[in-house]
C-alpha cells in the first residue's frame, strides 16, 4: 500500500501538469458521485495522508485511495500508457497531459461543503506537512490508541495521525527501539511522542526523489528479514498479525517485547 510520502510525491508529479488546466476529458466508469464538466478548470491536486484529492470547480472533489493495488501515472498527451488500459479506474486529459488512477479501489466525488459528509473528516494531522501539531496527536493517540492491541497497530490508525504504513511503522519503532508488541498503554507518552515526532520526520524526508530511506543505505529493518540488524547484528525477523495480517518487522535484539 502506497504511504503518505508516495501519495505527497503524487500530488507533486500532478500538480504542475493539471492544477490550472481546462479539463478536456474525464473518464471513470465505476466513479461514485458526480462527475466533473469538459472545459471546467482543475482548481487544486492535494495529499492528505494516504488519500488523493483533485479539486474541480462547484467544490467538487475526486478523492481515490490507492489501497494495494492503485496508482496514478502522468503521459504526455498520445504517450503510450504503460498499464493496460481495462485496469483504468480514471482518466483525467488536459492540454498535453493525460493523468490515469490504475486499480484503485476507491474512486469517487464529494463536495466539499461544510455540513455535508467527507471520506477525509476521520483522519488526523497529516505526518507529512510541516510543523506537526503534536499535541493534537497525542490527544487523538490517548483517545484511540487503546483500541489497539499492540503499538504497530496504533501507529497504522489513521484517525490518530495520518500517512503511516507498514514500512514506516516498522521503521519508527525500530528507530525509537520500541517492541512493535508493546501495548499502547504501556509505552510512556514521551516515548510515544518521540514515535509520531520520528514518523514525521522519516516521511518528510521522504518526500523528494529516489529510493526510501530511513538510515543510510536504504531501510532499516523493513524487508530484510532474515538479514542483520543494522544496529547490533541480530537477524531481523517478521510476523504477521493484527486483523489484517499486516507485516512487521523488528529486531528482537533492539525490540525486545517486555
């Protein structure tokens, strides 16, 4: 699943080649909701966590999430597309561009009108802008992060604080040195505030070009089970678990699950 530093630098591609444009054709089959007009002009392309917003006139906005399997490409207008075509959840063209969102699972409009419903009003502060209020996490992480059985598990909720996947979240706790198995409640709130400050902080670096990275020479531990620890040399491990079997890895060595 695309993090919130892949949707960031989604926007960012977009952004200079649609934010301003007039719209000259919009396709998307299985849209829920209203679809933008020919020759309207795209007001705005935005990130909000993992969520991606593309703004039209009459405060109409296309919000997809990429969950597993989505992604949006930028071509020249007549470029050859480098996905089959029948996996197009929507084409946006405009003068000399054509934006295309493949196997999204969610891809619908909204309006963005004070009152009325919105698939973002859940999420907390975005991990990925500048000056996180920490306070307003912390807040949202005692309030919720006790539905969680295990740290790894609040790290992922997005009402807390927005952006964190399974590679940040096995790398903020392996940077913190926090057992992904330890239940909120547990941990100290310095600590956990040190765990949201280095999420911040490890997506926002990541919001430039290149390969993620997290320390030098790549990652961590995300993706290098069975390989040594980074830090002290101990064979990093992984486990699914949580209700979705999402991946963790850790170092027991670093971790250790008190």
């Amino acid at each position: 699943m695309p993090e919130g530093d892949t949707i960031h630098r989604t926007a960012n591609r977009l952004r200079p080649a649609l934010a301003g444009q007039p719209l000259v054709r919009f396709e998307a089959l299985r849209l829920v909701g209203d679809q933008p007009r020919p020759g309207e002009v795209i007001d705005a392309v935005e990130a909000v966590g993992k969520h991606l917003l593309i703004k039209f006139p009459r405060r109409l906005v296309l919000h997809t999430h990429m969950k597993m399997t989505g992604s949006w490409h930028l071509y020249r207008t007549n470029e050859r597309w480098r996905e089959r075509r029948h996996l197009a959840r929507v084409v946006i063209e405009v003068p000399g561009w054509v934006a295309v969102c493949f196997a999204a699972p969610v891809v619908q409009t909204y309006r963005d009108i004070a009152g009325q419903p919105s698939p973002i009003a859940h999420l907390g502060p975005d991990l990925c802008l500048p000056d996180l209020d920490v306070g307003v996490v912390m807040a949202r992480h005692r309030r919720l992060a006790g539905e969680w059985p295990t740290m790894a598990e609040a790290l992922l909720d997005q009402r807390i604080a927005c952006g964190v996947g399974n590679v940040f979240k096995s790398e903020v706790l392996w940077a913190c040195r926090v057992s992904p198995f330890e239940r909120p409640e547990q941990v100290d709130d310095r600590l956990t505030e040190q765990l949201w400050r280095t999420a911040s902080k490890q997506l926002r670096r990541n919001l430039v070009g290149g390969p993620r990275t997290t320390v030098p020479g790549g990652l961590a531990v995300y993706g290098r089970e069975r390989q040594p620890c980074r830090a002290c040399g101990s064979i990093i491990e992984i486990r699914h678990h949580g209700e979705q079997a999402r991946s963790t890895y850790w170092c027991p060595n670093c971790q250790p699950d008190d």
